[in-house]
C-alpha cells in the first residue's frame, strides 16, 4: 500500500450545459419567432429557383430536338414464328410441360410461355438449352 497518500475530495463544481442549437434548429420558425421577440437582429434571403426544378427544364436542348426528329419505328426483335411452332410440337412430342421444359434449362416457367406465345425477346443462349433439352433444331432448316 505504499505510494496512497490521503484521500482526497474535488470540490470543484460541474457545469452541465445544453448543446448548442443546431443550424437546422436556427432555421426553425420557432428559433426565428423567438429571436424576433427578443430583438435579434434576422436576415432573410431567398435563394435564386428555390425549391424549383427550373434547371432541369430551362429549355429545349439540341438533344431533344433530335429526338423530336426521329421518326424511326424502334421495336424489339419477336421470337419468329417458325420458333415458337418447333418449340411447342417439340415439347409435345416430348410429352413436357411449359414448367417441365423450364425446370430442364434452368429457367423460369414465364420464359417458355413467352417464347411459345411470341412475345419474348430471342435471347441465342436460351435457344440452345431449349434444342439440347429437346433433342431438336428450333432455327433455321432442320
């Protein structure tokens, strides 16, 4: 117990202070209503567009006239229809269903229904599961 000396006391005091208002909390109509009546001195200035979309509209770019301009059809590429009748008696003769065929190349059922009906986007990759999974040319002469 060498090296204690005598207990001592701290008799100083402890300040506990309020956190200082944060800048959202100056903006606070309560904060300003409370420093007008207390006479404060307030400076108001509104910002340049404020709270509106001006920039991003401000006028017709070079751009947007090109795109007026186009008057090319953009579609997308349909599975043909040769495809979808190959898929279908293939499948049939097959004796598969839509979500037997699927689970067999890993996809989704939607995605054979959408190539049968026609309304897919021809992906290659997926063609070719479908001809391995049924044993049979789908594209081109068989």
């Amino acid at each position: 117990m060498a090296g204690i000396g005598p207990i001592r006391q701290d008799w100083e005091p402890v300040v506990v202070r309020k956190k200082a208002p944060t800048a959202a909390a100056k903006k606070d109509e309560k904060a300003v209503n409370a420093a007008r009546r207390s006479g404060a001195e307030i400076e108001t200035m509104k910002k340049y567009n404020a709270g509106m979309n001006k920039a991003a509209s401000s006028g017709t770019s070079l751009n947007t006239k090109r795109l007026d301009d186009d008057t090319e059809n953009l579609a997308h590429e349909r599975v043909p229809s040769d495809l979808k009748k190959n898929l279908m008696q293939a499948r049939l003769d097959k004796k598969l269903t839509q979500a037997q065929l699927a689970q067999m190349i890993n996809e989704k059922p939607q995605v054979i229904q959408e190539y049968e009906s026609g309304k897919a986007i021809p992906n290659q990759q997926i063609i070719g599961k479908l001809e391995r999974a049924l044993g049979t040319k789908l594209r081109g002469k068989k």
